[in-house]
C-alpha cells in the first residue's frame, strides 16, 4: 500500500509550459497529475465511438445528474490507501478511482474469471460529459513526466489504447440454460425453513438466466437503450477483456459529497399496473403490504445501525416513499446524514456491504445460506460499482439489474428477499420482473 498524491490541473493551453515548471513537485514518486481539457461534442463522441471497441473500459452515468465517465487505461490500481490533494487551477472535480467490488462469496466457476474480486484503478484517461460540455482527463505519473515530448507520447498512447483490441478467451460457460421453477421452489424451502427455525429473519436469493446471442451485441445500442428507457437508473458497464458486465441499477449504494451522505433504503417490489389508476392501487397496496414493509425496513434498520458511528445529523422519512420503474416499482427510503470527516468512503463500503437489500439477515448466516444454497457465482451481480475521489467523495450504486456478455452469451441475474411468508410463485413472478429490463435489450 503506498499514498498516492493529486495535482489537478485545468488548464487547456498552457499544459507543456505547467509540466516543465517550477510548481511541480518531483520529490513525491507517487504523484498523479490530472489534466483537464475541455473538448468538443463531435471530438467527444468519435473518442466515444473508438474507445467502446477496444480491450477494457469503464462507463459510468448518473443520467439523474447528468454526468457521464468512460474511463480506460490503468494507470495504478488497488495500491494506495491514503491520498492527497494538491489543487492548482482547478475548477472542475474528477473522479480519481473507478471499479467495483463482486459480492462476498467465493467463486465456484470460472464465469467471472475477466474480473477481480475487487479492483480500484487510477484510468490513463477519463472521457467525460457534464451537462452540456465535455472533457478528456489525462491522468500523468511521475515517470512520464521525465519523458521528452511528454505532449506525444500522450498523444501516442491515447492512440494506442483506442486501437488495442482485445481478443476474446474462449471459457467453460454454464451447462443448464436457467434456474427453473422447481429448482427455485426447493431453494426457497429450503431458505424458509431456515427462517422459521429462526436461523436467519431474511435472506436474499438470487436466479440467472443464459441466453444464445444470434449475432454479436452492439454496444452503443446497449448504451443508448439503457440510457433512454431508464433515465433514474445508474447506467453501467465495465468491460474487461473477453467479457462485458452492463446494468442499469435504481440502488444508490453511498453518495457522498463534501462530507454529506445519502444512501437508499430499496426492499420490497410490485408490478406496474395497466393504467394510473392500477398502478395507483398497486402502490397502495405495496405501502401496506406487512412483507413487503418487514423486508423494507429490516435494511433500513440495518443501515441506520451501521452509520451511526459514523455520521450525525441523519435523517429519512418517516414512512417509506415509491420509486417507480419502467416495469416496477419499489418501497424506497432515502437516508441522509453528515459525515465524520476523517471517515474514508472505503470504510463505510466495508462497515455497509453488502446490505440485507442483497444479502439477508444476519449478515453471516445469510451469505453462509446464500452460498449453500445459489448454485451458480453472483460475481459483480449484487456487488458495488462507481467511483471515488482524491477529496473523500464517491458514487456507489448496488449493481443489479445486471447483465453479463461473453462470447455469444448473455447472463442475466435477478433476486428478492425472502422472508417468514414468502411464497415461491410470486418471489418467482418477481425475478422474472426483473430479469425483464436486461432481456428485453436483445429479445423484445
């Protein structure tokens, strides 16, 4: 583990006469230097365009905000555990971490064998759109800037990256094509006779479905269709090698900006209804349903318990609210507090992940039951994926909704709670819910 320090710089003319002066100071050998440069929509989406087919990227969108990060190249990766900022010409905050953690259960195949377990890693480069204006970050080490000709070799490398492809690895894929009903019905059983034992009060299980792709998957359409269809979703993906990982999740995991915190309570779902006024009656019915409101507020008692050592002033609803999707809908409640400066974003995400909304309760036993039970590897489904920055803030959101494509397959992968009556049939109905955003992307 080694601290990493921060120059940000912004500044779109003047970026050789900044490397070859005085300010700089050479001494730290684990400096990152961020340069900023404010680009044009047609440079943006032609960037845009070459970098979504070479080897490994991250994407990130929070539509809600506005903001979008298509990050690639690896310029360190999980290495540091203090950093430190130092600001010159700044007006404009990046982010200096993307990546993501898979959920807690050893692997078992080697399905998500592209990706680590968990990864952090300082990108070469960030293309990024704020609102109406779009920019590329260059993020330096010390080391290139002892190169001559620094503005080149950057600009030789950015062609590199854009041009590397990466070729696909050839991989055991999964036999069976799904988890079938009568193969959930014994797991959720299974799961509820643990629940009445009083073993566990809820644990979360999870299903995938495997379909053939007929031709190869369009990237740009999976964006766009993404993008358009769930604009209050965090959009996602994050391909690595052969393999592309991609969702569109309505669970903040933490945000925190400045010091100020806002986390989701999402547990307990319905269907959309037919018109208004169904869809009115089946939000109703879903505030007042004492299964839906047991699961729900299990995670938001569990959140409360686990911020309050760390943060003040926090505040939610008394009663939860509804988030309405394209095809569902949700108890939500949104938690806020202020919190304790000196707390790194990474120790919440520890003190937090994964939370009962994809694990169950307790915590231990829940995951004990969930990899007895799960026949096939969650990997990044139900994991935590987004950015961090030099300052303390950060993005998470709960990667479900999720998709997984490699060679000419697609994984998809939903789950709910269950808890003391639950019945398999509807928990059934409920994934298949779910499972219906990322399956309509290429079978409508």
């Amino acid at each position: 583990m080694r601290k990493l320090n921060i120059t940000l710089i912004y500044n779109n003319k003047n970026f050789l006469e900044f490397i070859n002066s005085s300010n700089i100071i050479r001494s730290y050998n684990n400096t990152v230097y961020s340069y900023i440069e404010e680009i044009d929509s047609n440079s943006y989406k032609s960037l845009f365009q070459e970098i979504k087919d070479t080897g490994s990227w991250f994407y990130f969108n929070t539509p809600f905000e506005n903001k979008s990060y298509l990050a690639f190249g690896n310029l360190f990766e999980n290495e540091t555990e203090k950093i430190s900022r130092h600001e010159f010409s700044a007006d404009i905050r990046i982010p200096t971490f993307f990546g993501g953690a898979m959920f807690p259960i050893p692997r078992k195949t080697d399905l998500w064998s592209d990706f680590k377990t968990e990864e952090w890693f300082v990108p070469e480069f960030i293309l990024m759109k704020y609102e109406s204006k779009y920019f590329l970050t260059t993020n330096l080490n010390d080391s290139l800037l002892n190169i001559p000709d620094v503005s080149n070799r950057l600009s030789r490398r950015l062609k590199e990256l854009t041009e590397a492809v990466e070729r696909n690895e050839k991989h055991t894929e999964l036999n069976s094509g799904q988890v079938d009903y009568n193969t959930w019905r014994m797991q959720i059983d299974a799961a509820l006779d643990q629940i009445k034992s009083g073993y566990v009060d809820k644990v979360v299980l999870a299903r995938y479905l495997v379909k053939t792709l007929k031709k190869e998957a369009e990237v740009s359409q999976i964006i766009l269709n993404l993008e358009e269809r769930y604009p209050d979703c965090y959009i996602y993906l994050w391909r690595r090698k052969g393999s592309l990982f991609f969702g569109a999740s309505p669970e903040k995991f933490i945000s925190i900006r400045e010091s100020k915190l806002s986390i989701d309570a999402l547990a307990g779902s319905a269907k959309r209804g037919k018109d208004k006024n169904e869809d009115e009656e089946i939000a109703e019915a879903l505030l007042n349903d004492s299964k839906n409101l047991f699961e729900h507020n299990a995670v938001l008692s569990y959140i409360l318990d686990r911020i309050k050592d760390y943060a003040s002033d926090i505040k939610h609803p008394e009663r939860p609210r509804i988030k309405k999707l394209r095809n569902i809908q949700h108890l939500w409640t949104p938690v806020t507090a202020v919190i304790n400066k000196e707390v790194p974003a990474g120790d919440l995400t520890k003190r937090l992940f994964p939370t009962p909304a994809v694990c169950g309760l307790p915590k231990e036993r829940a995951l004990g039951l969930i990899k007895k039970l799960e026949t096939f590897d969650r990997g990044l489904y139900s994991g935590i994926l987004g950015w961090k920055d030099a300052e303390g803030n950060a993005e998470l959101t709960v990667s479900i909704r999720s998709g997984l494509l490699r060679n000419n397959f697609v994984y998809l992968f939903a789950g709910c709670g269950i808890v003391d009556g639950s019945d398999s049939k509807e928990e059934f109905k409920e994934t298949e819910l779910k499972l219906k955003p990322i399956l309509n992307l290429f079978y409508s």
